[in-house]
C-alpha cells in the first residue's frame, strides 16, 4: 500500500496545489480562519492511516515482542512519572500567571489578562504533552515492526520507521495548529474580539509549549544518555561484553531512552519550535492589517497548514532503490518537500500578502515570498552543513579519528576543535538569512516590512518541518529496531538491515539537530521584535549599563545551564553505574547468560534520577530572565533574551556537531579506518564518543528549549517587566 | 639584602602615603603632568636594582648552568624570529593606517590623522615589544639564579623568583606608562595641543599594544603547549620516560616554552590591558574637564603610578616563615598591595576628583573612591574564585579527580561542567561590579558620572597590576628552576623546594588569568564608552538587524578563533611528535644515555611551526571587525566589539578555569589520591591535563588579548566605519 508511484504523485501534487490556489482564490476571511483547524484536523484524522498501516503489520518472532514489551513498559513509566511532575509543575506556574497578573494589574483588566494568558499558557502546556506523550507510544509501537519487517529488506524496513515517524510528525504539527488557530477561533467568533488583539492573548500558548518542551527535553535527555553512558561504562568497559548485549542490566533502561530523550523531547522541542514562530509572526502581522487585513495575520498558519500536506506528499516518496543508501532516499523526499513548500509559499504569498508598495517598489508579495525561500534555503543549507560536520566521509570526522591515533587528549582536542570551528558556517548562514530577507521586506516599502521578512524566512525554513520531524523520529525507532534485533538473536541479514538503517538513524537525527538550532536562531530575530512590540518599546540599547548586564548576565545563564544539564547526566549515569555493578556483584549467572537481569530496577533507578537532576536546571532557565525582568526591567531582560540567544545557538551548534563528528569518528575507525575495533585509536574514539553523548543528546538540544523559552517566558511576561 | 623587615616597610609605607598626600596638595598641572613619566622613569631605574639583586646571586652547577643555558639560547632564538614577524606586520599596518587616513579622509586633516594614530600605533608596537623582550630576557637569568639558590631553603628561592618577576613587572608597567604620558606631553608642551584632544591622539598606542600582544601570546602560546604536548606524547607514553628527563629530545623546547608562553606572552598582554584602559579612561575624563579640569585625564596616569609604588613594597613584603606555604607569603604580599594602593586611591580621588555635585550630593571624590574600592575588590574576588575552581582542596577539583577513576571520558566530562560552572560567578562579580560601580558614578549628579564611575572601578581593579604581574612572572621562573634542578640531577632536596615553588607557580599562573579575564570584562564597557565617544553616536540598538547580525557574528568569531589557536597546537605539536619520534629512533643512544638528543633540532622545529601557526587566528582577529565595520557600518562594530567582548570572557574563563582544574586534578592524583600515580584514574586525570594545556595557556589566554584587541582596534579605526 506504500507503494505510492512517481506518476501519482505527480498527478496528486499538481491537484493539490491547484485545489490550494483555487481555494485560496476564492475564499473568504472565515474560510481562511477555518483553513487551519479544518487542516489541522483532517491532519490527525489522515495520521490514523499511517499509524493502521504500522499497527497492522507483523509483530516478528516472541523473543522481539519480549524485547519490545520491555521497553515499552519502561518507556511508559517513565512517561508517566515525567508527565506527572510536569503537570504539577505547569499548574503552580500557570495559576502563578494569573494570580500575578490578577493581583499586580493597575487597569482593572489583570484578572481577565491573567485568565487569558494563563489558560493560553495551560492549553500549550496540555497539547505539548499530548504530543509528546503520542510520540512515545508511536515509536515504541514502531520499533517492533520496523525489527520484524527487516526479514523483507531495506526498503521494507526504511518505510516502515519512516511511515512510524510520520504519524508523530503530523500530530505533532496538527496538534500546535490546532492549538492555536481553536484559541484565535474561541477569541474571535466565541467572545467576538478585534482581530488585533488576539495574537497577544495567545502568547501564553508558546509559553506553555516552550515550559513543557523545557522539562521534556530535560528529563528524557538526562534519561537517554544517563542510561546510555551508565551501560557502556560497566558494560562493555568494566564486563567486557558488546553493545545492546542482553546480559547487560541496563540495555532495556538503554533502549527506553531512545524514545523518551530523542522522541518524546524532540517532538517537545519541535512543537514548541512551530508554536513559538505562529505566535510571533502572528503578532508582527498585527502591524500590517492596514495592508493585508487579517490575511497578515493568518498567513502563517495557513502557510503551515499546507507545509503539511507537502510534508505527507514528500514522505509518500521514500523508497530505497535496491542496492541505495537509505539517507539518500530520504534526502530526496527531503527536496520533493522543500520544493512544493516553495511552490506553496509563493502561491499562498500571492493570495495573502499581495498589497500596492507605498513606496512604488511594485506588489509586495514577491519580495515577501523571495524572503521565504531564504527561509527554505536555509534549512536545505543546515542540512548540508551538518553532514559535513558529522559525516564520515568529510575531513573534520577524518581530522578526529586521525587525531585518535595519538591517543584519548588530541581526540578531545580535535572535536573540540571542529566543534567550535563548525560554529563558524552555522553563524554565518543564519547571518546571511537574516540580513538578506530583511533587505527584501524592506523592499516592499511597508513599514516593519523588513522584520516581517525575516517573519517569512522563518516561516520558510519551518514550512518543511513536517518532514523533518519524520527523518528525526526515524532515529530513536531504528535505533530501538537495531536493540530488538540484536536481544532476541534475530537472524544476521535482519542484523545487517537495521544497521544500516540505524547509521541512517544517526544521521537524520544530527540532521534535526542542525535544522532545529538554525531555526531557533532565524526565530529568534522575530520573537525578539514580537517581544518589544509586546513590552512597548523599540530600542534595546547595549550602550546602557543596565541593558550589557542583562546580556552578559544571559550569556553566562546559557554557560551555566549547559554545564548543571552535563553534570546531571554524570550523577544520575553514577546511580545506574552502581546499580549494574551491584546486579553483577549479587547475580552469579549473570555474565554466563543462566539468570536474567533485574531490567526493571535499572529502569526504576534511571527514572528517578532523572526525574530529580532534571528540576535544577529547569528552575534556572525559568527563574533567569523573571529574576534580570524584574530587577533590572525591560530592556535588561531584551539584553538577556539577545544576547543569551546567540550564545545559546552557538554553544549549541558547537555541543551537537562535536557530539556528531565524535560519534562518527569513533564509527569510522570501527569500519576498519586506524587499526578498526580495539585498537588504540578505537579505544580513544570511544572516550570521544561518550564525551560527546551528554554534549549532543542532552546539553545541545536542551539548549534549543532554552532560546524558546527565552522568548515565549518573556513574550508572556512582558506585562510584568513593564 | 632582601631582608626588609616589617618595621622598616611600616615606616616606609608611612613616609610614602604622607609623601604622596604632600606633593599631591601643593601641586600645579605641570607636577601633575609630569608625576607619571617621573614615576615610570624612576620605576625604569629601581628595576635595576631588583636585576642586580637577581644577578649577583650565584649560578649553581656547571651542570645547571648548561641546562639553563641552552633554554636561554632557545628562547632567545624564538623571541628574536617571533618579534622580526612582528615587526614586519606591524610595519605594514601602521603604515597602512597612515595611508588609509591620508588618502580617505576628506577635511584635509587626513595625513596629520594618519600621522598621529599611526605613529601612536608605531610607538605602542615598539614598547610593547620591548616589554616582552625584557620579560623573556629576565626569566631566562632568574631561573638559573632560583635553582641555584634553592640548596638555601625555600624562602631564598621563592624571594628571588619574585623578584626576578618584580623586575618584568616594573618595567612593563613603567614602559606602558612612560609611552602614554610621554605621548601626552610631546602634544601638549611639544605641539602646545588643546588638553581635550590628545586622548583621541594616542588611541593608536593601545591599539599597537594589542596588536603585537596578540602575535606574542598567539606564538608563544602556540609554541609553549605544541612542545609540552609534543614532548610529553612521546616522552611520557610512547617512551614512558618522565617529565623533564634529559633523555626526551623535546625537553628544552618544552622549557623555553614557559619564557616565550607565559613570560613574554603574558607581558605583552598585561602592558596591553592597562595602555588600552588607560587610554579609555582618559577619553572618558575629557568630558569631565568642565568639572576637574585637566586632572580628570591625568587620574588614571597617576593613581597607575601609584599603584607601581605600592606593588613594589608589596614584593618586598613577602617572606616564607618556616614552614609556611609560599602561597601564603604571596597572598599576604597582594594584601599588602591592595591596602595600600586603596588608601592611594582615596587621597588621589580626594585631590583629584574633587568638585561639587551639581546636583548637590556632596563632593564627588567619595563617590568615585567608592567606586575605585569596588575595582580592588572585584580583583580580590577573582583571586577568591579561581582558587576555589582551580584549587585542590576544593570541591571542583576533587570532582574531577573522582570522576577519573571512571575512566578518561568522565574525567573530561566533569571538567567541562566544572568549567562553565565557573563562569557564573566569575560573571555575577563583573555584573555586580560593573552595576555598582556605575550607580557610585551616578550618584556624583556630573554627565558621564557614571561612565566615569566603571572607569575609577576598571583602575582600581588594574591599580594592583604590578603586584599579580610579579606573580605571574613567578610561575614560569620557577617551573624552569624545576626543570634546572631535575635536568642537572641535583640532590633531592632541592628538587623539594623546587616542586613546591612550582605548584605555587601554578596556582599564580591560574590566578593571573582570572585577574587578567576579570580586568578585561570591566574595562571592556570603559572601551566600548569611548569608542561611541570616538565614533560619535551613543545607541547600541540590539534589534537593529545590522547590530544584531554584527553582534551574532561577533560572538561566532569569538569560537571560531578558539578553535583555530586550539587547532594551531595540535599541528605544531604533531611536528614535535614526529621529530622526536624521529630522533628516539635514529639515535640509539639516546634511551640509555649514552648519547645526547639534538635539543636545538626540537627547539628550531617548534619555532618554525608555532610562528606559522599564529598567523591565521592573528589574521581573523585583526580581520573580523574591520570586515564588519566597512560592509554594515559602526553601530555593527559596536554589536560585534560588545557581544564578543561577553563571549570571549566567559569562554575564557571556561577555558582557563577547566584547564586550571584537570591540571590540579591530576596533581591531587598524583599526590597519592585515587591510587596515586599510574593508577588507571591518574591515567585518566593526565588526558584531562593534557586537553586543559591548549585550553588554558593556549587559547584562554589568546583570548584575553583579542577582547581588548577588538576594542583597541576599533578606537583606533573608528574614523574608518564612519
């Protein structure tokens, strides 16, 4: 059923994109209202075909579902106990909201601004939730299939991972739309509001996504590489046995937490990444109904709306050809993406910001539209950036393994290096991104026509993030699929399958690492002019003493969260250390393979841990900017939230592509280059690697949820500061 | 002789304060014009007596005098290669300043301009190089003279290593010093130029000093950890021989590396950081003249000559009682200093800063004494924490060693988190100095007060300079004194003081870099004042998208440097490696002892590499902002200059302070902890140290000089981005 052919797709491509313009042509303000929520739905209803057509397929032999249920059970503990906390959490901050809006507002209105943003703030806190919660049953349904589908090959198996990761992408997605688009229906058809007014009584939303995300991220990444580092160090260095050998007590603990750090907090992160840029261009669009009318205003999410559809279209494309690398299937359906994206974007930029230029300069909305295909290249460029940073066959991945012939430091040395040298092309390419769709806004003559421009590009390089969520969930189900595999004895050529496709897995998942960092720091220029918008003011003067503590106080914020994420990963990793070490120590027919370890307490104890190490660098990124708000004011928090940005986007770039190129260096040299496995050069690979682990699996992405929350705490908060 | 007792120092700091107050009170502009340049002249001549001191002293064994021989003709070598590079690139700057303000400008003033700046620029340059030679040409001879001295006890060859380090530190800031109020003088009595425009004449002198302090500490950065590296690599793993064993060919290289890294780079960065805050001051009292006349730009050349005073008697305050650490003496010598020059800093504020508040707040003096004190104390906290980072009885350290007997990945795990855990409080005490000093300054009611205010913080914090210079300058004296000792055989105990001095002159070294990071942040808000002065325009708007990009880029550039000084090691040393390699297995007497290595070989070979090495970071540094000023004009360069001001002093201190930390964890293991040495955790703690050598001698410090390398040089060439 897969089997979408090339000449239907054609045909399904051209009759969408027709309906789109047709309708577009035709439609009134309430059909444009409606067009996301009506999408946004049809989206979760059409994710119920992917997720059958997962369902439906074979669950392999009973050794796989022994595996799988096991992982399953863990990952649903977790989940479980993650949510809850975070429920708590959100309550006492969402109720705070109100009752400090309710108590300090001088106006009369702070009870009902502190309902609207504080409920706003809760619903995001909910859907984010829901979609992460979603994720992870996804994918610890997907891995079992995409194990016991590898008996009929790559193609089999790619599409199977693929089509699981889809289903996460598209809820993901429909569900921030939906979100959004319902609370501007409720406030504009529901209590009847001026269509101006309403994207700020929404920023709670973003707030609430980004809070959610913030521990998501936190608590899943702390997990995963706890979990991870805790079974490589007595496992394979302490016992001597394999990866993913099922002697080793913490291998399922290991397995969980590819679902909960890399599906649920990734897909946290991404809901957020959508939620945050619809709010902001939501508020910038305010400035241009003069112009458009409430086109403005809607025409990001209609945009994502139809980036959707694209992304469902590109995925119907991967097909591994025989005898093909799965990345580069994947790849392609990657630009089938991006290119009914742009097809998109100019014909919905046509029909929706399509204005005379007060200035002459011609209609509008070309320039706007060229702005957006910044956008789009922009994400094409992260795409290509990282893969030279992390894939093996470029020089920086050749420099580490070269490097680890000398031993454990220069290995360091050297990703360290590469790292911060790839900080370089990151910076510059959003640099680029950001300056040129300005110039183009600006060319329409309209005011804050520039900054909407920049609006566009970020709507752009977000419009193929359907896709890019699928390549990301592909990850953490092969890398599962591979585990299962691998525990229940599977046959070798199934082995040989999931390899591969769990090389694919890492690469994909650099990939999202890259185009997740780029388009916080593109989304950041426009939350930043939201958030003044928002505080009523226009200049954020860094020549003000009290606006360069802000900064180098942000700054630093970013330095001092990342350093508590890598250390929480090193103190829970030392519980679970200690646990397998007592199962070894107490369970005699351990390593004989005549008991079976205690799986479940090593879950248990990672579970714990990370739920506690995840609450201290939770409270320091929310308290950060409220402490610099209400000390210093506004301005000192707009230092913070800049300044801290660019920081972040680039010790984040730096965290991510050295995590990737040590990975790929250590994988490399297991490929035969240096000596191969157990040779020295591997041995240092190996401390590369796991140095590498907490950088770009923990430290990195938590660092993405930081920039965001950054400027959703601040957008929500503004009323506060002033 | 150096028997100065306590009574004496009493009575001397007595007649010296009174001295002062006396000349202060009774005297005219012209005195006060001339205090400084009589101040440095004089300091020129008491270092004499300091170096006669030092050579009078006896030169040990043949032995020891081959040993300290070949290490002086080796840094000699390399010093007179690196300072010929230099020349020629400044040649070609200057001149090229000359050209580009004599040929762009267009009110006819263009040469005159060039001629100034540029010949500022020539002189800064040619001072700045002379303090590096001297440093390097002193150390050379202290060195010999402590390891000869040390059969006499530990306070003999601790008082002789500090006062080796008190000549260089008299004569750098006697040189900086001299080349400012000399400049001063040659305008205002030579030229007879109005007061208010000489500080914008001379800006070119501080910029001259970055410049050549950046390709000093780059060359001899690069050198001094490629050959550390490179010389233990082979030595201590590949040879398993020890450190500082005759038989490792790359030994003396790894020994001249101390004078030409730590010595002459230091140097030229210290005379730097105080020519570029001296120069921003003064900009800055030039709007004050209106109130104090020209004394408010004369201040800071006299409270710097002060401050000489007093660290030379806080040198003299130092003696080991038996038993004592030499720790201990040395803090008590920085005590003696910054209680001293406090009390200058109130009289010279009292007879120079002192008007009425026009806004009726009683004198200003007070305020800004107040303000001065803030400076003192900030450098008194830097000391404070990097001791606590850096030191072993500290829980960061102690982390680190613990975390190495789980292997090589956690110990540089833990590193890195203790590291970025350091730069929150080595920030919040800039913050807190910068906000409050700022808020003294305003509370004066004058324009600018609180500008002013920073810029008294900034001189109280350099005031002591003189004093952590003799510090710094300790540690490489005694490290080669060690070196001397272990090479040269001689008996135990005197290798006892040796390694205890050596530790010291570890943890001085550490505690310099936190001082000179420190220095740097809060002067940088002073330059960054005076460039807008310069440049004529007061608004740094963040959310312009020019000044945004400018400061993203900025902030990148800070890493990108990074990892080219980081990569510069690794080549270089990967030259040394193969060269001793080479020679280990051409030389087959060499293992036994039966023949001598080819030390100059090693020592020609790390020239070479290191001078072509710190070409390219020195380019990029020079590059990046006169890029950024010409294509996005000077409200960019500000972004640029104030956002990678932030990036590069919390990176720095993240290198410096993680560096600091595994090289004390490893000597903490090597002390008997964690099974002692050659247990698998001191195995571990040694990769840490050897990640930490580039980190911390190498591009930490680096980074020092291209902070104030970018505020110099945009002083300097703000005409140009106008």
């Amino acid at each position: 059923m897969f089997a979408a052919r090339n000449a239907a797709l054609n045909i399904l491509l051209f009759l969408s994109a027709l309906f789109i313009l047709f309708l577009l042509s035709s439609m009134s303000n309430l059909t444009l209202e409606l067009l996301a929520p009506v999408v946004a739905l049809a989206g979760l209803a059409y994710s119920l075909v992917f997720w059958n057509a997962v369902k439906r397929s074979g669950d392999g032999t009973p050794a796989m579902q022994k595996v799988a249920k096991a992982i399953s059970t863990g990952a649903r503990a977790f989940v479980k106990r993650q949510y809850r906390t975070i429920a708590i959490l959100s309550l006492v901050v969402g109720v705070g909201m109100i009752l400090v809006y309710g108590l300090t507002a001088s106006d009369g209105m702070g009870w009902t601004h502190g309902f609207e943003v504080g409920g706003a703030f809760l619903l995001g806190c909910l859907l984010s939730g829901l979609a992460g919660i979603v994720s992870m049953v996804v994918a610890t349904k997907a891995n079992l299939k995409t194990a016991a589908v590898s008996k009929d090959g790559l193609n089999a198996s790619l599409q199977m991972a693929l089509r699981g990761g889809t289903v996460s992408a598209i809820v993901i997605t429909s569900m921030s739309l939906l979100g959004i688009s319902g609370l501007y229906l409720m406030y504009r058809i529901g209590f009847g509001m001026d269509v101006g007014e309403i994207p700020r009584l929404i920023v709670g939303y973003g707030f609430g996504a980004s809070f959610v995300a913030l521990f998501a991220q936190l608590g899943g990444g702390i997990y995963t590489k706890a979990a991870d580092v805790g079974a490589d160090l007595v496992g394979k260095i302490e016992a001597g046995i394999p990866e993913d050998d099922p002697r080793n007590p913490a291998v399922i603990a290991d397995l969980v937490g590819d679902n909960v750090g890399d599906c649920a907090g990734r897909g946290a992160d991404l809901f957020e990444s959508i939620s945050a840029e619809n709010v902001g261009a939501m508020i910038l669009g305010v400035a241009l109904v003069p112009y458009f009318g409430i086109k403005g205003i809607l025409f990001p999410l209609v945009l994502r709306a139809i980036g959707l559809v694209a992304a469902i279209i590109g995925v119907y494309t991967v097909k591994a050809k025989p005898g093909e690398a799965p990345m580069k299937a994947m790849i392609r359906g990657f630009w089938v993406t991006a290119i009914l994206t742009t097809i998109a974007l100019f014909a919905t930029s046509y029909y929706m910001l399509n204005a005379a230029s007060p200035i002459g300069e011609g209609p509008t909305w070309g320039w706007f539209a060229a702005a957006g295909l910044v956008g789009v290249l922009t994400s094409v460029a992260f795409v290509y950036i990282t893969d030279y940073y992390t894939g093996s066959q470029h020089r920086p991945v050749r420099a580490i393994a070269q490097a680890s012939t000398t031993g454990h430091a220069t290995n360091i040395i050297s990703g360290t290096a590469i790292g911060m040298e790839s900080t370089g092309l990151t910076v510059m390419t959003v640099c680029i991104a950001l300056f040129s769709s300005y110039w183009l806004g600006e060319q329409t003559g309209l005011p804050t026509g520039g900054l909407y421009g920049t609006a566009v590009a970020t709507m752009g390089m977000l419009a193929v993030v359907g896709y890019v969520l699928a390549m990301d969930m592909f990850g953490p189900i092969t890398d599962n699929a591979g585990g299962i595999v691998e525990m229940s004895k599977a046959p070798e050529e199934m082995r040989r399958v999931t390899d591969e496709l769990d090389a694919a897995g890492n690469t994909t998942k650099a990939l999202t690492k890259g185009y997740a960092v780029g388009s916080a720091a593109l989304a950041a220029f426009l939350l930043f002019s939201a958030y003044l918008e928002e505080a009523k003011f226009t200049v954020v003067d860094l020549a003000d003493v009290k606006v360069f503590v802000g900064a180098f106080f942000g700054a630093m914020v970013v330095f001092f969260f990342t350093s508590l994420t890598i250390r929480a990963v090193g103190k829970a990793a030392g519980v679970i250390v200690e646990e397998v070490r007592r199962q070894f120590r107490d369970n005699k027919g351990l390593m004989d393979g005549t008991s079976e370890p205690d799986y479940a307490a090593c879950v248990d104890i990672a579970t714990k841990s990370a739920l506690r190490e995840m609450i201290m660098p939770g409270i320091v990124a929310v308290a950060a900017p409220i402490l610099v708000g209400v000390v210093l004011g506004k301005e000192a928090v707009a230092g913070l939230l800049m300044v801290g940005t660019i920081v972040g986007v680039i010790l984040a770039a730096y965290l991510n592509n050295s995590g990737g190129a040590w990975d790929n260096a250590k994988k490399y040299i297991e490929m035969g280059a240096h000596g191969g496995k157990r040779s020295p050069a591997h041995q240092a690979a190996v401390t590369g690697d796991t140095v590498g682990d907490p950088f770009k699996d923990t430290a990195g992405p938590s660092l993405h949820v930081l920039i965001k929350l950054f400027s959703t705490l601040t957008l929500a908060l503004a009323a506060l500061f002033m």
